[in-house]
C-alpha cells in the first residue's frame, strides 16, 4: 500500500523540521570540538574545571535511546571529574548511536570515548562491548575494573558531514558510555591515516614530568590531546626548559605541543641507553582479523645549548634492530619527530633502545611518544541522501526497535522494513507496510501533536524525499507569507513591501531608491524578447542562470530565470520579488526576475580582485564608501520599510555595484518582516531551519533560530573585515576558520598590518582603518544584545570616511583603481563562483 503524493509532502515537511531542530542543538563549538557528558540531565551544560572547555547533555546527540544513570556513590570521589558522575546505559536493542553533525566531510577528527562504569546498575558485573565509527569497527571494551575510567581514541577522516559512533550490544553485558569528545585536526597532519585506514591509540606519553599527575591537554594542547607522564626517577635522568619549543610550520606532521616538547628524559648513566617497553593489547584488534602491528610517532627537541666541541647524535632501535635509519640529531627548541608509515611488524612485546652513535659525545634523549595501531574504515555506509531521508522519517515519527546506526550496514544489523541494494554504497530502495512492529509502544510512530499516522506505508522511494520535501517547505512558505502581508492581484504586489533593493543617499536613510521600481509582469515570451531568446548567460546561482537584456527603451537589465532543476521554488521567488527592482514573470511553469544591470558585478569579485583579473585593487576610500552604501541600504530595511525587513543572507556576493561603482544590497531570497517593537522577525518559526551562509551566519542564531536586525549587523560585520582584509569569509590558515576569528587573533596583539590588505600598500589612514576593524569586531560579538544598530554603524562609517578624506587632503595617495574590463559582462561573473551559497543550515 502507498500513501497519497500529499500526505507524502505532509510528513516529509514534518520531518524534515523535526530534524532540523535536533541538528540544531547537536553542533560544533566555537572552536570545532563537540564535548559530550553522557547522561547529563537536562538541557544545562557547564564548563569543566580543568579544561575551561563546555560539556553538553547528550539529548540532542542520541535519539530516544538508553536511560540516564548516576554511578554509586562509593566510587565518587573528591578528584573525579563531573562528567564520570552519571552515564548513559542502552539496555534495549543491539546497536546504540550517537550522531556528531555538522563536520568537514574529508576532515580529520579525534574521537574519544570514555568509560567509568561505577556500579551503575548495582550489579557489580562490568560489561564487555564493541564500538564502531560509523560502519567501522573501533574497538572492544572491556571495563575490567568499576572505579577505573578507560578511555579510546582513534584519528579518522570523516566521509560525510556526519559520523555516528555506536555501542554494539556482544551479549556481555549492557553498554555504556560516560563521554565523548569530537576534535578536529588539520589534514596534513597524521598523515598515517587517510580514507580507509584510521589510527588507534594505544597510548601518548609525555616523558619528563616528575608528577604522576601531571597531564597535558586544552588549552596547553590545541587539538585537546591528552598527554599523559611516564615517570621513573630510578632510570632517568630530567632535562628541561621553560622556554618555547617553536613547531616548523607546515612541515610539522604532528604539531606536539610545546609544553610536552619542553620536558625530556636522558639516561642517568650518561653511558647508558634509554629503555622501555609496551605490550600489544589484544582486545584492541578487529575481530576476526590478523594483528596489525603498531605505528609509533617520537618526539624529539634539543632543550640545551650544545657546545661547539661536543654532538649529540643517537639510534632508534625496535627489538634490537635499527628503527630508524639516519642518526638523529634534533635541533634547538624546535619540533622534530621520527615516525613510519606502515605498522610495525607484529609482536608480542615492543622493545625500544635509544642509544648514541659511536660519534657523539652527549647521551641520547627523547621528549614524549604516541603509539597506535591500525584500523580499517574503508567499508562504506549507506547512501547519504537516503541516510538524511530516512532519519527524517525515524525523528518525525519517534521509531525506535533496531532503527539505529547506518541503515543497511552491516546486513545483519539493517533495520527493520528496509530494503537496501547491493550496490556501494548501498541505497534504500523500499520500505514495507504492514510494519506496526517497529512501534515499542503506544506514543511511538506518533506526530508531536499525538496522531497516530503510521510510517510504515510513506516511503517508495527515500531518495525523492529530499527534494518533495523542500518543494512543499516553498509552497507552505509561500502560502504564511501571503496571509500575512495580505493578498496581492496577479499583476502586482503589496506596494508597502516592495522595497528597494539599491542603496539609499547619504545623509537620508529614508530616501527613495535612485531607481524607481515597475511593478512589472512579463510574460515569458516578452523575456525572451529582451534576452535576444537568453543569448547571453551573465551567470548562474543556485535559483537559475542570470541573462544580459535590454527593454525596449534601451535599459540595460539583468534576467534571473528559474532553472526547472532548481531546488529553490515558489517561496523563493516571491520573496525576491517584494524588493525586484524591475519586475518579474510568472508565466506557467516559467519564473524570473528583471532587476537593474549593475555593470561592476559583485564586491565580492572587487575584494578578490587580483589572479588575473582585468580590475584592480579598490582602494581605501573606495571601499570605504561601499561600506557606507551598503551599511545606509541595510539601515533603510530596517528601519524605512513597511513593514521593516531583515535581510538574513547578507555577504559580499550579495552586494552589487553599479558603472559609478555604488554599492546596493541584493538578493532578498531570504528576507524576512519583523516586529517594530523587539526587532525579533514575525511570528519566528522554533521548527524552521537556520538559513544563510555559512562564514557569515549569526552564531546566536544559529543556536537559538531567533532572527534578529542584529543577525544583519553580524553579516555586516564580516563583510567589513573582508573590506579591511581582501580575505574570504572563511579562510584556510591552513585549516578553514572564519574571518572574524582570525582577525580577533591577530587585533588582540595590535597587529593591524597582519590584517589589512597587503595590495593597498600602506595607502590608507591607519586610524580610519582600526576604526573599521573595531567597528567590525563590535557587529560580530556572540551576544546580539553588545553589537550596535546598523543606525550607529552608518554614524561611524560616516566618520571614518572622514578621516580617510582629511588623510588624502593632506598629500596621502592611494592606489589607482578602474571598474572599467574588457568585457562589459563581465561584472556578473561571480554568480558562477559565489564566496559561500546561500543555504539551509541543517
């Protein structure tokens, strides 16, 4: 049996919200890390003492799975950390699953997982279980002792944008889980691990420490590693530094921390070698597989001044042959290491001597080692367009049974009702009716509103669901924002809300646009009139291909057309059409938008200017007028507009300029009206997806879904550092991290210069450009409530403006500048090339 095409759109709309709101909640921190406190409570999280770092529930990580549990008491002591004080326990089913969204597909990540088991349960029985990344298996634990914590960690590359880790039930006990950390690492480090081999750890030893406890990690550790000591003051001796042990840049494979490099150990006989040893841990290796061997990273820092007369050069020796094959000789407070790529042969014990060659006249040393072994990731999961559809469903409708983990991997763990192919990766191809069985109990594979719709009959095919999904989301859309700015004939629309999309003039930021809009319908045929039948493509988005045309009386116009494969539908256009410039077609099946050419393209294409473009760089001044223009446009929309309007997808593509290179904001895809009073959107959406660009989306936004005139001010605010910088919203340095977080970095140390535009070539008055980089620094703090109005922002703009004309009245010049190119079309090139797309976070 199968349901309607409607009640299909209907549950799918339902889903796919529900989802989004649990997405939501289940992001990366500020800084990348995703820090879990299994069975915390509530929705509170806290900071942990040590690290400074904030820990978060694991409700919006794990769905309706396992119970929250409290340790005994008896096993609680004054030292131990919070998030060992409560677990959580998945006595049902067999797999259990945490999902980490929102990650860099292709990106290596540090997963952790920690273990206290504490008598939870009152059984005094601990249990044995195996974990699994995603398709792959990690490892087994086996929690051998109640007051001890045991912790696994393994570095892999995440495939997709998320990775669920899962606790497999073997018969031996019910799993647990008291944590789990997520840690991003650059991709050039670790190079031992790749798409289809990860690293796990055994063990990462710091040598030198006098104090057992002496751990080192966040914030001592970037990547939050944890660095544990291995003390024996019987056979070594201590050497060490307080000054700074630099790494080597891009060529440093492992980026140890300095802290770690600032201690080592050396042999208290200076005669003598160092000695020490680990053994393979068995119930580390995959099931039903040979042993493979052990991969070893050694650190290595030279902490004192060698004497012109004297060397220090040693061996690397494992179970008595040559490890390494050079003498090492490290150099001075600077970061070296000795590592292989491929497993060591497999042993029982590994032994290891370092000892001095027959040159050297100073005992060997070594700082600190990590040690891992292989994993296997080179299985592949489930399709990830049906993964995301069939989520949807389970979240909407609350299905619990076996619906956990991948979907169709492994076989015997594919969830009830699937149908999956044998292809790689696998697909859903159907789901069964007649499935009342995957319903544990009466409130399951119900609505949130209590319905008793069954999920068993609403899927054929998942793959459809992402795209009638997001068609019957544009119509709904369509359809709330026509009830409530009021109905519109079919030739116009709401003249109070069709608002200028160009700047307005200096000093009047309630002033009429310079162009004065139509109200305009075309036909279709009267598009391909002016388009010489879309003979030229100015550019493409994600609505459509841009065309070059003309009206009858010579108006130069740009004609956005919907591309029938377009994932942007009727909710999009009409919101783009309340602040046309021109006018606009709907014509059958046939949609697009008439606005003004703007000749000069984007600003994005100006900031970025260089590599082979016809323009050159903007100077100063330059930018600093587009900076007012677009700061005065956005002003106008909130505040001169009927009813105001917030722009929420504001960025440097969206920023037009015209043949007197005048900036006027753009694109109003995303616009939303909001209340006079609180500045809060209309009638805001807790079920709605967080929708913008990523690089320049509102973090309280982003985690509250509450839009704001000051999520504007935001986008703004990176749009000014990229004024100030010629950078990108989002930068590799060598890893993606955004501007705002990179120009706080080096402003906090005073350094202006390592900020600004290095191809203005010191034109410019300094004063002015700090006043924009603070300005911008204020528009883009965390707390909405501290950035100022855009009302303020155009007051300050207006006085940097000013100091930048008193610097150039008294002999300063800036770099010259022309919009002119030798292609006239050129200027809408950056539609095929965006800086960031505009979209719906989820």
């Amino acid at each position: 049996m199968a349901a309607g095409p409607w009640s299909l759109l209907l549950i799918c709309l339902g889903a796919a919200a529900t989802a989004g709101v649990l997405r939501a909640r289940a992001q990366p921190d500020s800084i990348g890390f995703i820090s879990i406190d299994c069975g915390l409570p509530g929705t509170a999280g806290y900071v942990d003492d040590a690290t400074k770092l904030s820990y978060v529930p694991d409700a919006a990580f794990v769905t309706d799975a396992g119970c929250n549990r409290n340790i005994s008491a008896e096993y609680i002591t004054p030292t131990l950390s919070r998030r060992y004080l409560n677990v959580r326990s998945f006595p049902d089913g067999v797999r259990s699953c945490y999902a980490l969204r929102s990650l860099v597909a292709g990106l290596k990540y540090i997963v952790r997982a920690a273990f206290l088991y504490g008598n939870y349960d009152g059984l005094r029985r601990s249990p044995v279980f195996d974990l699994y990344i995603g398709v792959n298996f990690w490892g087994t634990m086996n929690v051998s002792s109640p007051n001890v914590a045991v912790t696994l960690e393994a570095i892999v590359v995440v495939p997709g944008d998320v990775v669920q880790i899962c606790l497999l039930n073997t018969g031996s006990g019910t799993p647990f889980i008291s944590s789990l950390d997520l840690r991003p690492l650059k991709s050039t480090v670790y190079p031992q691990a790749n798409a289809t081999r990860g690293l796990l750890l055994l063990g990462r030893w710091n040598f030198g420490p006098t104090d057992a406890t002496d751990l080192v990690r966040y914030p001592d550790d970037p990547h939050d590693r944890v660095w544990f000591p291995w003390v024996d003051a019987s056979a070594w001796a201590v050497i060490s530094t307080t000054d700074r042990v630099l790494n080597i840049g891009d060529e440093d494979l492992f980026e140890a921390p300095s802290k770690v490099l600032q201690t080592a150990i050396t042999p208290r006989n200076g005669t003598n070698n160092i000695e020490f040893s680990w053994d393979r841990e068995a119930q580390q290796q995959p099931k039903n597989q040979t042993p493979a061997g052990y991969i070893a990273v050694m650190h290595f820092s030279e902490l004192q001044v060698v004497p012109r007369n004297a060397v220090r050069e040693f061996y690397v020796n494992l179970n008595g042959k040559l490890w390494y094959p050079d003498g090492i000789t490290p150099f001075y407070l600077s970061a070296g290491f000795a590592y292989d790529m491929d497993p060591l042969p497999d042993s029982a014990r590994y032994n290891i001597s370092i000892n001095a060659t027959a040159n050297s006249t100073l005992p060997p040393f070594i700082n600190a080692i990590e040690i891992f072994s292989v994993i296997s990731t080179n299985k592949v999961g489930t399709d990830s367009q049906d993964v995301s559809a069939i989520m949807a469903i389970k979240m909407k409708y609350r299905v619990q049974k076996n619906w956990m983990g991948d979907p169709c991997v492994p076989k015997t763990l594919a969830w009830d009702g699937l149908t999956c192919s044998s292809t790689s990766p696998p697909k859903i191809t159907a789901v069964y009716g007649n499935n009342s069985n995957l319903c544990t109990n009466a409130e399951s594979c119900q609505t949130a509103k209590g319905k008793s719709k069954k999920v068993a009959v609403y899927v054929a095919v998942p793959v459809v669901l992402v795209v009638v999904t997001g068609l019957l989301a544009t119509l709904f859309f369509c359809f709330l924002r026509r009830k409530k700015q009021g109905s519109t004939t079919n030739n116009s629309v709401n003249p109070q809300i069709e608002t200028p999309a160009s700047h307005v003039p200096r000093g009047d930021a309630h002033a009429q646009s310079s162009v004065q809009l139509e109200n305009r319908r075309f036909t279709y045929r009267e598009l391909e009139t002016i388009t010489n039948k879309f003979e030229r493509v100015l550019g493409q988005g994600g609505f459509g291909k841009v065309y070059s045309g003309s009206l009858p009386d010579g108006t130069r116009v740009a004609v956005k057309l919907r591309s029938q494969n377009s994932n942007q539908g009727v909710g999009q256009f009409l919101a783009e059409n309340l602040v046309s410039m021109i006018g606009y077609c709907k014509d059958g099946q046939h949609m697009a938008l008439v606005y003004e050419y703007m000749s000069e393209g984007t600003l994005h294409e100006h900031i970025t200017a260089g590599n082979g473009s016809n323009r050159r760089c903007l100077t100063w001044r330059q930018r600093l007028q587009m900076a007012l223009e677009s700061a005065q446009g956005l002003e106008y929309l909130h505040k001169g507009c009927n009813p105001p309007l917030i722009h929420r997808d504001v960025k440097a593509t969206n920023i037009l300029l015209n043949e007197k290179l005048e900036a006027k904001i753009a694109d109003f895809g995303l616009s939303k009206a909001f209340d006079h009073n609180n500045g809060i959107q209309v009638a805001p959406n807790p079920n709605s997806l967080v929708v913008g660009t990523l690089g320049y989306i509102d973090p309280e936004y982003y985690k509250t879904n509450n839009t704001t005139t000051k999520s504007d001010v935001y986008s703004f605010g990176v749009v000014l550092l990229q004024l100030v910088s010629g950078r990108p919203a989002i930068l590799h340095d060598p890893e993606p991290i955004n501007i705002t977080d990179w120009a706080r970095r080096h402003l906090s140390r005073g350094n202006i210069e390592g900020v600004v535009d290095a191809r203005m070539n010191g034109s410019y008055d300094v004063n002015s450009v700090w006043k924009v980089a603070e300005i911008a620094l204020k528009c883009t703090v965390k707390a909405s409530s501290q950035r100022p109005t855009m009302s303020e922002v155009v007051g300050q703009l207006q006085e940097c403006l000013h100091l930048e004309e008193v610097h150039a009245d008294d002999g300063a010049t800036g770099s010259f500048y022309t919009g002119t190119n030798h292609d006239p079309d050129s200027g809408y090139n950056a539609y095929a090339a965006d800086d960031g797309q505009s979209i719906d976070v989820r």
